[in-house]
C-alpha cells in the first residue's frame, strides 16, 4: 500500500497482477466462509420453520397445503422451464450420442423390456445432453427388427418430418400403446399390486417395489400412493408402527421399515439366544424337593462324569433319540416321535437306513470278494409316494407351498412318503447345476406302482428358507404337478416334524435355530345360493363381484413344446408385424379399357356391427394396412360372422370385379398336387396368418380398392380379400418362393403349405428349410392353425396317411345332412358340393343321371322316386366312401373300362388297390354310337384322363368287350375309330378281355383278399378251355329273329362263312356279337 502510495497510484502492470492474485486466491477463501454461514444458518432456522408449518397447518390446514403446492407446483415449473430451455440451446451430435451406447429395441421381448428401455433410453437422451427437437430421431435410431419395421411404417404414413418433429411424450405413447399389451400391462399392475414383504426381506421387497412402481408411475403418483402402498407391502410386525409414524417422503417410510425390521430380526435373535441357552443350562430334570446346582455352583452334589455337572439321580443327557437326534430323552419319550415302517422289514419304529437285518446282511457281503460283487450289482430302491398335486392337496401328512430352489422359485412338496427327494427333469435344466452319475442306479417306485430307473443325482441344490440355504440331493425324474420334492432324507437329516393340524413343518436350521414353514391351505369349494338370498344380501350392503367365466384349452399347443419348430418363433407371431417388404410380386389390378370408376354407397350397419367397424379400421391404421383416401373408387363394406362368433370385415367388390381383367395364372390340380404324396408318412400342414395381407398392393392401383363407411374413406395398401385376382397373384408369389421345393417335399395351395416326408429324420430337416425360407422371405404363419409331426393330416378336404387318401368325414357332414332339393338350382348346388368328391365314387355320373336330368332348362322339375333314390345312394357312397391308394412308382398300372347306353364308366388300379374311379354321361350324339364304338370310346376316355400316369409306361386295360382284344390287328375301321387309333397307339397298353360275370372291379375295390384277383384270373383261363363252344353258342343266338335288329346284323348275314369248326366268320376272322 505505502508503495503504491509514494508512486501515485498502481501501474497497469502492477494492477494487472494484483487481480490475478486475488482472483486466485479471493474465491476459495470466500466460499468456504460461505459454506459455513449457510450451513449454520440453516441448521438453526429449520425447527423455527417446522414449528411454524405446523402452527399454520393446526390454524388452517388447508390453506397450508394450498400455498405448499403452489409454491411447489410454481418451483417445478421454474425447474421444468429452465431443463427445457437448457436442452433447447446446448444440444449434442449424434456421435455423443453414440458415445453413450444407447440400447437397441427389437419390440419382440414384451411390456416389461419396453418400459425399461424407455427409462434407459430416457437416461442416454440426458446424460448426453440431447436437444429435445432431436430426441425421437436419435432415440428411434436405436430401433431394429420389428421396432424398426413399424417405425418405418409410421413414418411412411405420417411423414418423416412429421414423424420426427412428434414431441417425446407423444413418442413415449406410440411406443407404449404399441409393445405394451393391455394384458401384460395389467399383469404388471397386478404383480406390482399384490407385492408383498416375505419374512425378514426387507431390502429384497424394497428392491423389488421400485422396479414394479418405475413400470407402473399411474399407480405411484402423487407420492402418498407411493408411500402408502410400499406400507401396505410390509410384514404386520412393522406394518402398523410405520403407519403410524406417518411418514411424509417414500425414503423416510424406506429407512422406518429398515430400521424396524432390523430391531425385528435382533428380537427373534436375541430369543433364540436365550431359548438355547435355557436348553444348556437345564442339564436333568430335578427330583421332587431337591435343589440341582448348575454348571460353574459350588454344592455338594457329586460331579456327574456323563455330563460334567453336579446333580444327584441318574443323568438323563446319557439318553440320546434317535428320531430327533437330540439328547436328553430316548426314542420312547421323543414328543416328535411319528410311526414310521422300515422299507427292509416292513416292521414299525425305525427307518430302513436304521434297520438290523439290514446291517447284517450288508456285514456279512463286506467280508469277502463275491460279497463285494454282490452288493456292487444290488440296485437302491426308494419310494416316491406322492407325486400328484391333486391328491397332495387332500394329504394330511405332506405341506405344498413355493420356495427358492437354487435361486429359483419352484412348487415344492414336503412328503413324508418319499424317502428320497427328487426334482422334475424340466425344472432341473433351469438350475444349470452338474448332475453325477450314480454308480448303483435306483429303482424309484412311484404312487401309481410303475418303477423308474435313475442313475443321476443333483447334489449341489439348496433351498432357501427366509435367509437361510439348506442343501439337499435330488433325483431326478418326471414330476407331475410339482417342481420339487422333499422327501425322508432331508426331513431326518434337518430334523424336521410336520404338524399335520396347522399344515406346517419345524424345521432346525445350521445356526441351531428352528423355523416353522407355513404350507398352502386347500381352497374351499365355492358355495353356490339362491338368486332371493343374493339380493337379501346385496340390500344389507354386502359387496358383490361380477365374474366373466372361460374355459381355457387344457390341451392348448404350445410352440416351444415342437420340435424344430421352437427354433423359429419370430415366424408365429401374434399379430403382422407392419407392412410386409418389397416383393418380386406386387398385386395389380388391370381394368377393361375404358372404365369409369364406380362407387357404391354404404349399406347400413347394426349399432354393434358399427362399433365393431371402428375397433377393426383402428387396427388395420395401426398396422398401416389401410391409409385415408380421396379414391374416385368406393365399394361398400358388410359383415360376417366368423365360426367362433367374431364379426369378419367384407368388402363388396363386386362391381370391381366385373370390370376386372382376369388373371390367368393357373391354381394347381387338386389331383396332381396328391399325386406327389406317394410313400409320405409324415406330414406338417403351415397356415400363412393373413396371406393376402403379406403382399402389397401396386402403387398405382391402391386408388382402386377403396371402401367408403360412416367413419371415413379408406384404401388398401396391402392385397385385400374379395378381390377376383386375389387367388392367381397370392399363388405366383408363393410358387416363385417356394421353387426350389415344390414337388420335392412342399406342396402350396394358394396360403395352404404342405410339408411331407418318409422318415422322421427326413421331415426334420424339410420342416427347418422351409420355415428359414419362410423367415428369410418374411412370410409369418399362424401357430394355432398349423399342424406338425402328423401321421394323418386334412388337407384340401381330405385326409391324407401312409395308406392313402380319403373323404374328409367333416367335409362331407354337410352332404349327408343335406335335405330334398326343392329346384334346379338346389339340385345344381348338391351335385358340386359331391362331385368334388366323385373320384372316390364309382359309376357316379350314371347314379347322377336322374339328378342332372332335373337343371335342364327344358325339363320340369319333378322330385320324384328315381331322384330321391339317386340321391340317397350318392350321400350313402359320400359316407363310406373307400381309401384311395396313392401310386407307388409308374409300374403295374391296370385300367378297367365299362360302357353302357347311360354313360361311361372306368377305373384305374394299382397292385390291387384303387387309384381313381370316374365316369360321365354320354351326349346326345354319343348315344347312336354302336357298342364296339362305345367301348373303344371308355378306353380313349380313361387316357386321357389319366395320361400323366399312364403315358410312357406300360399298362394293362381290361374290357368287357371281346372284339376290342383284336383292335390293333383289325384292317377296316371307321373315320371315328381312326382317329381314336392314333391316340391309343401313343400308349405301351395290352387289352384284356374279361367277362362282365367276373367283376374284378367289385372284387378289387373292397381291397380286403388280396388273393380274389388271382381267383378270377384263374376262372378266365378256365373259361377259355370251353371257349370256343361260347363263341358258337353266342353265334346262334344273335342269328335268332329277335336278336338280329339288336345287335345290327342287318346285311351282314351273307357275309358270314361257316368253317370246319361250324365257327362263322367275317374275312377269315371269327365273327363275335356284341
């Protein structure tokens, strides 16, 4: 100072270093001051501030709470003001972002993962700073699989920059409402509400309330419900003191119910302590009128040498139990006594473990080599009593409840039955635990008197009870009802006693001390009352719950109970994931040229079909499978109810559908499709979930399929159902998919797909190629719908095994129940419904031929006896309709043809069993042929027919009709059978006669003696010894009068040439009659 004085003032230079010096030094001296003033002050004026707030609020409470919030709710929004504005101005890139490690989210994992990745993703967008415009885009970053496949669906409904611009609450519910199910929502809220204290837990249940309360904030807000709820979930030992200490902030009621529950727990400690020092000190039981000294006195009592005290009598700790292990007493006195048998003796009063005969049997082995072979090849035996839960629960002797088995909550069975204690095979691969091998495997028998063999046990398991782990051994083996259960060895070993009045069991833990585990009580079977009784009650004010009752599936298929299958779940899921990916094959809509669009008004709906309307447009909105529209088209939308009661959405394309272009892509035979089957024993039947939803719509035709209703005009982007060319695209794209298969083991009818195979091992690998084909195309399927590991499977509308193929006894329920046709149209609609089945039918044209007579336009319809019979045979055939063999390889083909004034009928068979039946009318021209003509027209007719089996191979065709056996060897034929010689030459075949009187069809068909066949071909080479006294015998019965008009012998009588053999013939060649 005095230097700055003398020179007048301070230099720049020296004013410069003098606030450098103090702005260093200054600060730190300032704030420690500070620190320390604030402090003091504080601490002194809180009880003012306290004693104040509860002046006011005994004065006026509630202007004490008014001004509290309001100051509360003006600092908050202070708060939130200024954390809005900070994460407006600082900002971050996306790499700080990055840097943090956001989560991924694949939206497939359920409600509870949602939640948390909200809450950490939450946590990254703060720590890194991140602006709050860049929230939603940084954070859907983070999306992949089905997350990323909806969100992109979002943003091409919404926009990108609207879909990026949404505030993050509004993001936060799109992501909830999506991936956050209303059922496991409330399962959340349910666990969170039903969250209990277990024993002296009170960190455990702390722990688990916060992550229940994080999931469930509604449930939590304001605090008081925070607060008031965490009590509720408290032990009734602290339930109550920390209620009444009313405490005000949830970390208070925290530290309350710590501190309390560990006075709790030094309590029951401290008893114990004093209960077994009581036990120790009381060294004999005292005779009447005398005084026994303790350890350490100084009597004259003598000293006792079993004991090491000074009392007089005999010493009772000489006594020692075998059943409770403790001393003191003998087996005799033991108050745990219960009466146990021997498993060796079968005599009362010790275990097996305990038993003599037992003992000396296995003293005697142990002497020498064979004794050690013999006991080495003795298998253990042990008993497994009861292992049902059902029965568990009307048992006396045996407690259920649910512990910890290796960190694991798992149904546990205390069972006195059992001298073992085993685990269930499923359970144990949950522990991760080693099992040993045993080297003397047991013979476990069980309640139902079966036997199972175990060589493994488990001797790392633990059960936890409250804290403490007590170890046990378990066998395993297959439980029904329970995960685990207790048997004899841990009950003897831990000294256990079930009290069989309270259902509880004492058991001693390590530290000397006991507990008692309480069992769960058998419910009580529900009272049923009167509808008078049950307003009496409601009248009193007694409380009522409205219950809505289902029946579940019992049997319900689960998927990951499915071979191979398991492995695939992402290709079942629930519901459509979002908009399906660009395909090879996109669905378009080609109008006749020239067409205006049409638009249909809407047809009324019933209040409950408009409600079920607007439910279904949300949904397909939420999906994005329909989209608003400003469409010139509009077709209007109806109802359906499905077979399960739930309403289907139509729309009526109709009008649409006339002006459309059919497509001509062809849908497979039905027919050729089983004809792939041959020799597949086991089949696995998939059904895509919506196929018509997993292909999108043309762009330039999505205009098209608009449909107008009360809510709004809307379009598809996604195939629609209804539409003409639906079938034709859905099959072009499933054949280009699945090519490489098709016909090797995968058969596909439109969204049907068919997988079979020979062997199991084949099936495997065929089932796992297609679903990886269905997973790389993703194309989903629905599980409750599919079928796999079949040896039989419906398919198409008929059954299909190892034997062959036949009617669908469901399909043709409603033939058989079919009534009276009443017109030409019911008529028309019947013979389509059954002539889908006629290749199981033989001779079904000619049956049909009074019914089909009845849709001409020209004839009256008249019902009378030939229809009715017509009609009963049909449905009577329907019913025990045959099974059809499926060809096996391209050899031994037989073809049997038959030709009558009616109609045409032929069969084709295989080694004796029935490939295919069929037959039709003949037409008006083909009635005037004659019968060589007639019969020569069956055969073309079966070729034609059957030409992809028959074609290339060769083949025998038997007829009825003699002269036909020489029709490759006859000269002069008409134009007619020319031309039908040119197709029969295309085939290897060699025509058979037989007579009419052998009926080998009818004897084939029955398919029941093998051996029929050979008898027949035997009785025609019988026949041919005689055959030429036939052939005359015929011969002058056509040359009778009444018979020359029938078979058309007109002019050809002085044709005729008798031979040496008095045989006519026609140009050297036998002639036969017809």
């Amino acid at each position: 100072m005095s230097r700055n004085q003398n020179s007048g003032g301070p230099s720049a230079n020296t004013r410069g270093k003098k606030r450098t010096h103090t702005d260093v030094n200054e600060p730190v001296i300032r704030k420690a001051e500070l620190q320390e003033i604030i402090a003091k002050e504080i601490k002194d004026a809180i009880p003012t501030i306290i004693a104040a707030m509860k002046e006011n609020e005994n004065s006026n409470p509630e202007n004490t709470v008014t001004k509290a919030k309001e100051v509360s709710g003006s600092n908050n929004e202070n708060i939130e003001a200024s954390s809005a504005k900070r994460f407006r101005t600082e900002g971050c890139s996306y790499k700080t972002f990055q840097s943090c490690k956001p989560p991924e989210f694949a939206g497939t994992e359920g409600a509870v993962v949602a939640l948390r990745w909200l809450e950490k993703i939450e946590a990254v967008l703060a720590i890194s700073k991140c602006a709050e415009e860049d929230m939603v885009l940084y954070a859907s970053n983070s999306f992949k699989d089905g997350a990323l496949e909806w969100w992109n669906s979002i943003i091409q409904t919404k926009g990108r920059t609207n879909a990026y611009a949404m505030t993050w609450e509004s993001f936060r519910d799109l992501v909830t409402r999506k991936f956050c199910p209303m059922n496991e929502k409330e399962q959340i809220e349910r666990k969170f509400l039903t969250h209990r204290m277990i024993g002296a837990g009170h960190r455990e249940y702390t722990s688990k309330y916060f992550e229940y309360a994080r999931l469930v904030p509604h449930l939590v807000t304001p605090e008081s419900n925070l607060i008031s709820r965490y009590i509720w979930g408290l032990v009734s030992e602290i339930r109550d003191m920390v209620k009444a200490a009313m405490p005000q902030t949830i970390d208070s009621a925290v530290e309350l119910a710590g501190l309390l529950t560990d006075g709790m727990v030094r309590t029951q400690e401290e008893k114990k302590s004093r209960e077994a020092i009581q036990k120790v000190d009381q060294s004999s039981k005292r005779p009447a009128g005398k005084f026994v000294k303790k350890e350490g006195g100084s009597g004259t009592f003598p000293h006792c040498k079993t004991c090491g005290k000074k009392h007089l009598g005999k010493c009772n700790r000489a006594k020692y139990c075998s059943h409770c292990k403790m001393m003191g007493h003998s087996l005799e006195e033991c108050r745990r006594k219960v009466m146990v048998t021997c498993f060796n003796c079968n005599e009362p009063g010790h275990y097996r473990n305990e038993c003599p005969k037992l003992n000396k049997v296995s003293g005697t082995s142990g002497a020498g080599n064979s004794g050690a072979k013999a006991d080495t090849n003795t298998k253990k035996t042990t008993r497994a009593f009861v292992l049902n839960a059902k029965e568990a629960a009307d048992m006396p002797d045996v407690i259920t409840g649910t512990f910890l088995i290796n960190n694991v909550y798992a149904k546990v069975l205390f069972d006195s039955g059992a001298n073992q204690s085993f685990i269930d095979y499923e359970f144990c691969k949950l522990l991760n635990e080693p099992l040993v091998k045993l080297e003397k495997p047991y013979q476990v028998e069980t309640a139902n008197g079966d036997v199972v063999k175990v060589d493994e046990v488990l001797i790392n398991g633990k059960i936890t009870l409250f804290k403490h782990n007590i170890p046990v051994k378990f066998l395993p083996m297959k439980l029904a009802g329970f995960d685990v259960v207790i048997g004899m060895d841990w009950l003897v070993t831990n000294q256990a006693c079930i009290l069989c009045d309270t259902k509880s069991i004492e058991v001693r833990v390590p530290t000397g001390g006991k507990l008692i585990i309480k069992g769960d009580k058998p419910t009580n079977n529900v009272g049923i009352i009167s509808m008078i009784k049950a307003t009496k009650y409601l009248n009193k004010g007694c409380l009522a719950y409205l219950v809505s009752v289902t029946t579940e599936d019992q049997e319900k298929k689960k998927l990951k109970d499915v071979p191979v299958v398991a492995d695939f779940p992402d290709v079942f899921p629930d519901e459509l994931p979002g908009l399906p990916p660009e395909r090879e094959v996109e669905f378009n809509i080609n109008l006749v040229p020239c067409t205006a669009p049409i638009a249909k008004s809407p047809y009324r709906l019933a209040p409950t079909e408009m409600k079920e309307l607007k439910k279904q447009l949300d949904e397909l909105l939420e999906k994005c499978f329909i989209r608003p529209s400003s469409s010139p088209w509009g077709a209007p939308i109806l109802f359906v109810k499905k077979k399960d009661g739930s309403m289907r959405m139509c729309i009526d394309y109709r009008e649409l559908n006339k002006v459309t272009i059919k497509n001509k892509y062809p849908l497979p035979r039905i027919d050729d499709l089983f004809d792939q089957l041959q020799g597949a024993c086991h089949f696995s039947k998939i059904d895509l979930r919506s196929g018509y939803h997993q292909l999108k719509v043309q762009e330039e035709d999505i205009p098209k399929t608009a449909f107008r209703t009360r809510y709004g005009h809307y379009e598809f982007t996604v195939m629609p159902f209804g539409l003409t060319n639906a079938p034709a695209a859905f099959m072009d794209m499933m054949n280009r998919i699945c090519k490489p298969y098709l016909d090797k083991f995968i058969i596909v009818f439109i969204d049907d797909i068919l997988i079979y195979s020979k062997t199991p091992e084949d099936h495997a690998i065929h089932l796992r190629t297609l679903l990886e084909l269905l997973r790389h195309e993703k194309l989903y399927a629905k599980f409750s719908k599919c079928d796999f590991w079949l040896t039989e499977v419906q398919f198409l509308g008929h059954v299909i095994n190892a034997q062959g193929i036949q009617v669908d006894p469901s399909k043709i329920e409603a033939i058989t129940k079919w009534e009276n046709p009443k017109s030409p149209t019911e008529v028309r609609s019947f013979l389509g419904w059954a002539g889908y089945y006629r290749r199981f039918i033989q001779n079904f044209s000619r049956i049909a031929v009074p019914l089909t007579s009845l849709t001409r336009k020209s004839v009256k319809f008249e019902w009378g006896t030939k229809q009715i019979e017509a009609f009963q045979i049909l449905k009577d055939k329907l019913t025990h309709a045959p099974i059809l063999a499926l060809p096996e390889g391209v050899e031994d083909f037989v073809v049997y043809c038959d030709a009558s004034h009616t109609g045409l009928g032929c069969v084709l068979m295989q080694r004796n069993k029935v490939i295919a039946y069929a037959s039709r009318q003949l037409k008006t021209h083909e009635k005037n042929y004659v019968t060589h003509d007639l019969e020569l027209g069956t055969i073309i007719f079966a070729l034609k027919l059957w030409r992809h089996y028959l074609y290339g191979v060769h083949f025998t065709i038997y007829t009825d009709h003699k002269s036909l056996k020489y029709i490759f060897n006859q000269k002069e034929l008409n134009m007619r059978q020319r031309r039908w010689m040119e197709t029969l030459n295309d085939y290897d075949c060699e025509i058979i006669y037989h007579e009419g009187k052998a009926n080998v069809v009818a004897d084939a068909l029955s398919r029941k003696e093998i051996e029929k066949p050979r008898r027949v071909r035997t009785l025609r080479l019988e026949l041919q010894v005689d055959l030429f006294n036939q052939i005359k015998e015929a011969q002058k019965q056509a040359q009778e009068d009444e018979n020359k008009e029938k078979e058309g012998m007109k002019g050809m009588i002085e044709q005729l040439v008798k031979g040496d053999d008095e045989i006519l013939r026609i140009n050297t060649r036998i002639w036969g009659t017809t």
